[in-house]
C-alpha cells in the first residue's frame, strides 16, 4: 500500500500503479481524486479505482435540459 497523491507518470509507476487491483482514492479533495485516478487508469485498464467523494453533486450524472436532443 502507498499513500501517493501525484499526477506524474513516474511517480505513479514507482508506487505500482499498474500491479494495483483496486486503489482507494480518499483525500478530502474530489478534483485530486478525479486528477489522480485518470492518468493512473491509463497505465492500468484492469484496475477497479475506488473514489470517496465528498461533494455528492460532482459525484451524479449531468442532467439533461428539458428539450434536449438524445432521450
């Protein structure tokens, strides 16, 4: 287990980013989690990243304006 909280691709390789099941991303900031989990991704498409979101807007889907183009 690492505690790791970088965008860099070394950094994340060195704290065995792409050996990681399932990394829990659980600083209190959502926009570190949500920066941090995507270039991690990229060097593990197998991985299962587990995200503790604090702001429960960020965390829902974009709702669609009444009228919009793709019901």
């Amino acid at each position: 287990m690492a505690l790791l909280v970088s965008t860099h691709l070394d950094e994340l390789r060195a704290a065995g980013v792409q050996r990681a099941a399932a990394p829990a991303m659980t600083y209190v900031d959502d926009q570190v989690h949500i920066t941090v989990v995507l270039p991690a991704r990229g060097l593990n498409l197998s991985m299962r990243p587990v995200i503790r979101m604090f702001n429960r807007e960020r965390g829902r889907p974009p709702e669609r304006p009444p009228g919009s183009c793709g019901r």
